[in-house]
C-alpha cells in the first residue's frame, strides 16, 4: 500500500511539473490530474498482471517483440514503394504507426493466448518432471463454492489450475434450458470470477485438451497424472476414479468433516426428529452442519426435540452418520412441532 501511495505522489507531482514547463498555474494542474489517472492506470495493469502466470507473461512479452519486430521490417519494406514516402498515397507516418499497432497488439494477444504451445526450459515442466502444487479445480467444486471460502480464509494461497474444457463445461451448463442447470452453472461462473479477483489466490486457465479422451472428468484425471498434481474435488465419483490411477485427490468433503467437531459413543445431545427411519421405529435427524443422526425407537418423538445418547458414529468418504437411543427422560419430546 505504501509503494502505491509513493507511486501516485511521483506520477501526480511529475504531470504537475512537466505541465508547468508549459503552462501557468492553473492549466498546469491538468498534469497532476493526468498523472493521477496513469497511476491508477498502472496499478490496476499490477493488479492484472499478479494473476497470470509466469508463462503468460512471458509469452505475450515474446509474441510482442515478435509483432515489432515484423512491423518494423514490413514498414522498412514500404520504403521502398515509389511515392509512398513522399505522401502521394497516404502520409507515411500514419502507415508507420498503424502497423507498428496492429502487429504489436496481435503479437501481444496470440503470445499470451498460445503460450501454453511454448516451450519454455524454465517454466514448462518436461515429461519426467512433475508439480505436487498443480492443484486443479474440477466443475463440482467450483459450482459448490466452499473452495472460494477456504480461499478467502487465507489457508490456500498461490494458483489453482482451471482447464479451458472444464470452463466450457460451466458454460454450457449456464446455458443449459433447464432453470436448475443454469442456476447452478451461473453460480460457478460468479464463484470463479469471485476467486479471480482475490489477492491471495491466483486462477490460470490453461488450454491443455486431450481430443482423444472423452469425458470431462476423464480429461481431469489424464491432466494431473501429466503434471504430477493434485485434483480438487467433491465429486465422490471422480475421487474414487482417480485414486485408482494414482492421482492425489483434494476432496471438500473429506476437509469439511475433518473440521467437524468430534462425537463420541457416550456423548448426549439434543436433535429433533424429522423423519422415519429405514428400520421400524428409527427416527431420523440432522444437526446443523447436516450430519445425519439416526434415533432408534425415536418415532414417537416425530417432530420434537429429544435428548439422545451416541452409540456410535459411521466416518464414510460421503460423510459421517451418528447411531443414538433416545435418552430415557421424562423431558424428552416436549417440544411442540414448530
């Protein structure tokens, strides 16, 4: 903050000073006010640039020079046109800047956009190498929204990977005709677009596709085994899948309920039954976290609170089940149903 505070004090005094070289007083503060504007300018170019990455930066500085490189030798060429330079067809100079534009801009976009094609010695991994901390997002936990979360706490900080295909995947989705579907596909776009704009978590896009292999989730497993990286997930599916071909999974799920507060066999609580059971007489709960508490003989507490005692509790990978008995006590099931 102190170096952007520096930042716009020089950028606004120099405007000021140069503008007074030329003007009086008042009309000099038209440089202040431009170098006001080009600092605010460059410090949200900073803030751009901070999310891509190493690799699209240097792409787009290469494909650049490429462009004025091209620009410089095609208007060296034109000198050459008889009456060009002497403006019987247009004035030379417009030509010169026109071009000098147009390639650099279009070698600044395919540069950074194409990068991925490169190949860099010091930032594109070679086949024997692998990255534990390519960690990439899959469409579910994008759509579920508790990465942005955990992003936002502070606890993961650095880059996340999110494919083009599983990008297209969100698109269509959004676009989908049925109003469930596009809910949810809008919502992934807005938590990643969140994500984006987050100082602490950096999102690359890449365009890595596997045309051979169908299947988004399949193109997910074949990228992390490629890097050497980690899948983020909460697809039960998918995390299944892709530990039996040996690529580390990050599941939401499994985070979630290694945060939950431990529950014991022996542990009383109060829950209020909502439903019937599989097995005669169970009754169901849910605490607020949403874990499932199964009351045996709790029927006849439908819709009431009651006081249960754990017997014990189920750990699955799609979550955790709690077994109770509803307490022998004379105040159980006093709750009227709301």
């Amino acid at each position: 903050m102190i170096i952007r505070i520096l930042l716009v004090v020089a950028c606004s005094l120099s405007g000021y000073f140069i503008a007074l070289e030329y003007y009086t007083f008042p009309l000099s503060l038209i440089g202040l006010v431009l170098g006001l504007l080009l600092s605010i300018f460059v410090i949200k170019l900073e803030q751009v640039i901070r999310k891509l990455s190493l690799k699209v930066i240097a792409g787009g500085v290469i494909g650049t020079v490429l462009g004025l490189l091209i620009a410089l030798l095609f208007t060296y060429g034109l000198k050459f046109v008889p009456g060009l330079e002497k403006q019987e067809i247009l004035p030379w100079r417009y030509i010169y800047v026109t071009i000098t534009f147009v390639l650099g801009y279009l070698g600044l976009a395919l540069g950074s956009k194409k990068s991925e094609e490169f190949h860099f010695p010091r930032f594109r991994f070679s086949k024997g190498e692998k990255n534990p901390d390519y960690r990439i997002l899959d469409t579910s936990v994008i759509i579920d929204g508790r990465m942005a979360d955990i992003c936002d706490t502070g606890f993961i900080a650095g880059s996340l990977v999110v494919p083009r295909f599983v990008l297209d995947e969100l698109q269509q989705i959004a676009d989908s005709s049925d109003h469930m579907k596009r809910s949810r596909g809008r919502r992934g776009l807005d938590i990643l677009n969140r994500m984006q704009k987050s100082d602490d978590i950096r999102i690359d896009i890449v365009d890595a596709d596997f045309p051979e292999i169908r299947g988004v989730d399949a193109k997910l497993v074949a990228l992390a085994k490629e890097k050497g990286g980690k899948l983020v997930t909460n697809d039960y599916n998918l995390n299944k899948v892709a530990e039996l071909q040996g690529v580390k999974i990050l599941n939401v799920n499994e985070l979630a309920n290694t945060l939950k507060p431990p529950i014991l066999p022996g542990e009383t609580m109060i829950t209020k039954v909502i439903k019937e059971g599989k097995e005669v007489g169970q009754g169901v709960a849910y605490l607020d976290d949403g874990t499932m508490v199964v009351v045996d003989n709790g029927m006849k507490y439908m819709g009431k609170s009651v006081k249960v005692v754990v017997t014990s509790v189920l750990q699955t990978a799609a979550g955790r089940m709690i077994f109770s008995n509803a307490k022998n006590d004379e105040h159980n099931g006093i709750s009227a149903q709301v």
